[in-house]
C-alpha cells in the first residue's frame, strides 16, 4: 500500500464490556460514520492520555471511568478520501475499562466536534466488518483472545458507509 498522501489521526479509545457485551457507540463522523465505533477520540490541546480517554467515555457514553488499564499502541491504514488526502493512517492507544459507574446512554449531548450519537451494547458474534470499524474488530479479538495484538493492519478497500447504509437507529 503506497505511502503518499496519507492523514494521519491520533486518538485513545477504551474497551468496555458489559454483561458479556462490548460497549459501542454510533458514530456520526469520519471514515467510522454510520458503524458502531469504540468510544473515545483525538486529545484536546496539551491533555494527558489518560485524561482523555476518561473524558472521551463520559461524553460519548455516560460512564465515568475509575480503573483503566492501557494494552498497547496499533494503526489502521486504508484508503478515505478526505480534503486533499487519499489514505487514513488512525493511530490507536487502546484502554481496557476495568472500573466504572453509570449507565450507557443511547443519546448523549450533541456539541461541535462530537461525534457520537451515543452508545450501545452489542453481542460480540454480531460484530463484523460490515457494521463495525477495525477498532471494534480489534477489541472483539482481545475480549475473545485475552491478547492484544499490537501489530498494524493495513486494509486494502475500506467502505465508508452512507446514511442508507446506516447499522443502528438514532
């Protein structure tokens, strides 16, 4: 897969399970839009790792993380076309929830630069690639393995789905 053009995307992402299912969100944006995602999201300006996928989880789930542990760094390449790029490079820092309060929320607070519609439980063997980003893959091999897989995945044809397309309801 060729090197050039590529956006790169950073951002810490947490797994959560409940009642033997994963914690997604709907998400409303990027080449994830109309899948389920994992909550979490880009780092505000000079935030610390931790406290940001703290944040990320609240606002995008409703849950109020106390005991987090991080399982590694990993990146997914594929093509999207966005503004003048051709190729994603998303940079992952991935958290396991071990501790939190609260419930999942179906909606959450809408704001510039949210995007989640709000989140969900989903069954693991409902998961797949054409409902769910390669983060949520991700996180299903680690429930399913005990491993986390720090290698980099390169995805030769990547689909953003369209609103039609769409694999939840608001």
């Amino acid at each position: 897969m060729e090197h050039n053009n590529v956006h790169r995307a950073f951002g810490v992402y947490g797994i959560i399970v409940i009642n033997n299912k994963l914690v997604v969100i709907k998400k409303n944006g990027g080449p994830y839009i109309n899948r389920f995602d994992l909550p979490g999201g880009s780092l505000e300006d000079g935030e610390f790792l931790k406290d940001a996928i703290n944040r990320e989880i609240k606002e995008e789930t409703g849950l109020k993380v106390s005991k987090i542990k991080q399982l590694g760094v990993t990146s997914f390449k594929y093509p999207w076309r966005y503004l003048d790029y051709e190729m994603n490079q998303h940079i992952t820092v991935f958290y396991e929830v071990q501790e939190f309060s609260g419930q999942v929320m179906n909606s959450v607070n809408q704001f510039e630069g949210q995007d989640s519609l709000g989140s969900l439980l989903v069954n693991f063997d409902e998961l797949n690639i054409n409902n769910a980003s390669p983060l949520v893959l991700k996180a299903k091999d680690y429930i399913q393995s005990g491993v986390f897989d720090t290698n980099d995945i390169s995805i030769e044809n990547w689909h953003v789905l369209s609103e039609n397309e769409r694999v939840f309801t608001d």
